[in-house]
C-alpha cells in the first residue's frame, strides 16, 4: 500500500482521539453520581451482559494490562461491585462476576452508554454508521 502524508486535521487517528476525549468527559459527566473512574466505568459496561469473565479475558475486552486491571478490579471489589472466583475446572484462573450491586450499576452504564450513542448517532444514515464501523474494524485489523 501507498504511503500518504494525511493532514491533521483529516487524519482519521487524530479525529479517533479528539473524539473518544470528547466521549469520556460525556460519560464521566453523565455518570458522575457513581464516582467511578473511567476504567471502572469500561470495566462494569464490559460485564453488563452478565457473564463471568477471567481476568485475561477481561483485560482483552476492556484493553488494559493485567496489572492495571488488578487494581480496578480491586476498587470494584472493595465497593462491592464484583467478586473473584475460581472457574469451574480450573482452579488457577480467576473469575470475575457482577454482585447485585455491581449489576444495577453496570446496568445503568449500558443505559447511559446507549442513550449518549443513539443521541449522537440520530442524524446520521445507516450508511455512515457502517462506514464508521467499517474503519473502525480496519484499525482493529491493523492492531491484531
């Protein structure tokens, strides 16, 4: 592939960051009544479904270290929001779930995660969602 010098202002990278700001001080705002930090927020969105989650495999889902993972995993814990357990059959791997606490609030931050994303994403066709998804799953790629 071609290599081309890309604008800042038209770099597609540079736009990803402005706007994925822009979406944490949405969210933290939105949010502010939970006092979470925006790990924990990622991390409790990333349980909503309610599925149990190693700690590899929550690490992967929300893009973090596991030793950064750690310590947000303990605030949750210490708050009362998640339990670790060991996983059925392998008593080596950790396994992350929701407590009732956590449930109600990971509940409310899908909520709100989808309340800010179909505001954002009202004027827009479908066409241009695809797109976006489109680029988004080509970064992705890149990054595997």
């Amino acid at each position: 592939m071609k290599s081309e010098f890309v604008a800042p202002e038209r770099s597609v990278l540079l736009t990803l960051q402005r706007a994925t700001h822009a979406t944490l001080q949405l969210i933290a705002a939105e949010l502010v009544d939970l006092d979470l930090t925006a790990s924990e927020i990622n991390t409790l969105a990333n349980l909503a479904d309610g599925q149990g989650r190693t700690v590899s495999q929550l690490g992967a889902a929300v893009g973090s270290r596991p030793t950064t993972l750690t310590s947000v995993l303990d605030r949750l814990e210490r708050r009362g929001h998640i339990t670790r357990g060991t996983r059925a059959g392998d008593r080596r791997s950790v396994l992350i779930e929701l407590t009732e606490s956590g449930r109600a609030t990971a509940a409310l931050i899908k909520q709100t995660l989808a309340d800010l994303e179909n505001r954002a994403l009202a004027g827009l066709s479908a066409e241009a969602v695809a797109g976006f998804h489109a680029v988004m799953d080509a970064l992705i790629e890149e990054g595997a």
